[in-house]
DNA sequence: ATAATTATGTGACGTTTATCACAGGTCTGA
DNA sequence: TCAGACCTGTGATAAACGTCACATAATTAT
C-alpha cells in the first residue's frame, strides 16, 4: 500500500484521516499473466491502481485483437466510461505480466468521497491524468505519421517500447505488425 | 445561465444553494469568429462553457494548422494537461462561430470547491465527460481506417459533419483534405 | 530436452494515401 | 457588384501501407 499512498500525496494532500477512511475502499488483488481484470460486456466497477507489473486494454473485432492503452506501475487503468455511467464495456483489459493491483470499489468510493473532500478531489485528480493520458495519444494520430508516433514514444514513453513486444505495440500505434517492423528497421538504419 | 444549470443538472445533484455559491466563479463572455479563446504558450486558467455556437483546438505545426478537436453546445472547451497543471499550452482554441460561453475561473473554482462537495463532484463529472471523448476519437484511430472513422462520425456525431467544413474536418480524421473528398464520394456513390 | 507456440523479419504485390497543380464554386466584405 | 478569400473536386504521380506467404529466431510448456 505504500506506493499507492505515495501516488495519490504526489497528486493531492491527503491527511492520515483520510488514508484511514480509505481503506475500506480499497483491495488488494495479483492477476495471473493473461487473466482478465475487465471483460467485454461488464460494467466495470473498479479502479485498477497497478503497483507492479503491467497490462493493456483490447478491442477483440472479428478475431483480431486491437490494443488501445497500456498500463504501468503507478497508473490507473479502467474503462472510464463504463465507470462513469455504468455502461457495458466494449472493450478488455488483461495482465500482460503477474500483476499487482489495488482495487478501488466504486460504491464504497462514492460514498467515502461525500464524507471527505479529499478523497473526492483525489477523483478528480485520478480521471483528470486519465483524461491527459488519452488527450496525448488521440493528438498522435493527427499530428504525425506512424514513423514519427514511434519517435514520439521513443523520446517520451521509452518504457512502452522497452517492455511491450513489437506485434503488441503494432495496433496501439494504428499500424500492421509488418510495416512498424520495417519502420523500426529504417530508424536503426538512418 | 439557463443552459449551464440544466447542463450541471444532467450530471450531478446541484441544490439552490451551490448554484449560489458558484455564481462568482462563472463570468458571461461572447467570442466573434476566429477569435481565440486559449493561445499556444497561455497557461489555461479556464473551462468554457459553449453556450452557443462552436470552437475547435487546433495545433499550427510548421505554419500548418491541425485541427484536434471541437466543441459544441452544451459542452466544455479547455486544455485539461495546462489547466490542471499548470503547463504552457500547446495548442490553440478559437471561435468557428461567433461564440457564447460562460467561464470557470479555475482559482476560484478551486476555493469554492473545497467548501461545497457538489462543486467539486460537478468537476469530477466534468473531467470525466472530457476524459470519455478523449478515449473515444482516441480508440477511433486505432480500430478503424479513415473511411470507417467518416462512417462512426455519420452515425454517432452527425452534428459534427453538419456544421464542420470538409476542409476543416479533414486533420481531425487524420487525412488529407483531397483523401477525405474522394473518401465522401467513394461513400455516395457506392 | 524437445515440441509447440509465439515473435520477428522479409519479399511480392495490390491498395490506399499524400502531395502538387489547377479549375470552378461559394461566400463575404468593401 | 466586384475582388479576394475560402472551399471543394479532380487528375497525375510517388510514397506509404496492408496483406499474404514463408523463413527464422525466441520463448514457453510439458
């Protein structure tokens, strides 16, 4: 628990009062490799905070997997739109290591967070770096071509590159396996 | 302010008294076309509320302009990396129409959330709402090809097709102006 | 250890897209 | 009403990309 604590002070000030009322919000949970921590047609009731390992997020559209996110240590993963509206999710999210997670229950949040402010403004916090996340990656796509989205990633997210293979990262940058393939080989090359 | 109550209304519980309280933080203000709401290089102070009319973000890139995103009525316009950071911007904001919109003044905002719970759940909605369109046009790119991403804008956004100029509309999509003009009739042809 | 699975590289080929150039249409302000 | 600005369409051509096929690592499971 001591990363997540040190998450969410790097985000907000948060007293020990309220770590306290926290807790019951919180549970730890490790998935296997491969294990799903959302499904396809849930709703999904969570904040995944991952504390080690990490995972992605997938369309699976006629047989073929599309990975749409990724997520490391320190890092919400969700479908916020799901749990913002309880909608079923259209997509899933899966363990690409043995994963630590700290869940965070939706119900008991909401009604922890009308007793404390700032467990509410550290919702606020969580969504609004979410929202930052996914405002950076969908600008890619109508800034650059896919050479330059891979440079983007290599000067600003290494880790991704140094952690997730060049077949999964391939739908993530909108590109086929083959083509990031040879774009790969014209930058070590040039 | 009508518009904005019943706005506050479809995401959250808003009593009388924090419509009151959030009364100093909102100020009226009217753009005329092509005027700026946020500049590339401000900090962003602001959420904008678009009452009437509509603004896109656009990034100028080697004196090219690429448009990110719009925003119509009945939703908020901001940079949410440099409002809720602090950072310079990086893009532009500006009128397409001549424009209505009432303005969150992030500092007070900030203030008066921290006495009113409502007010910062009313943030939290807001952020959320941002996030959810975000991951949306996001994922866009990464499932579909530029025909399907017009096709989804046909069905799920037609205001967006109606009132946004081809030309205008082509960035977005991530294509050229000519691709998207021979895409549309490829489309009613076929 | 070995078989099976998964990941990567590469050639061939067809499709899609970007770019440049230019023509005609529409809108707008002086 | 007329000039200038913007918008849309279209042809030609080169570049980028997707798909299929197959070979060769590299990894994983038994």
């Amino acid at each position: 628990m001591d990363n997540l604590l040190k998450y969410i002070r790097s985000l907000t000030s948060f007293s020990d009062g309220s770590w306290e009322l926290l807790q019951p919000v919180l549970t730890k949970k490790e998935f296997k490799k491969n294990e799903l921590l959302l499904r396809q047609g849930q709703v999904c009731n969570s904040l995944f905070y991952i504390d080690n390992g990490y995972c992605k997020s997938y369309y699976e559209i006629d047989g073929v997997v599309k990975n749409t996110g990724f997520f490391f240590e320190n890092e919400i993963a969700t479908n916020i739109n799901s749990f913002g509206n309880g909608q079923k999710s259209e997509f899933n999210i899966v363990a690409c290591e043995p994963l630590t997670t700290i869940i965070f229950n939706k119900d008991k949040l909401f009604k922890t967070a009308q007793q404390a402010n700032e467990i509410e403004t550290l919702g606020r916090n969580c969504i609004r770096l979410f929202a930052t996340k996914q405002e950076e990656f969908s600008t890619l796509f109508k800034l650059y071509s896919a050479q330059e989205r891979l440079e983007y990633l290599e000067t600003k997210h290494p880790e991704i590159l140094q952690r997730v293979s060049l077949s999964q990262l391939a739908s993530f940058l909108g590109v086929a396996r083959e083509t990031l393939s040879r774009i790969r080989k014209r930058r070590v090359l040039g």
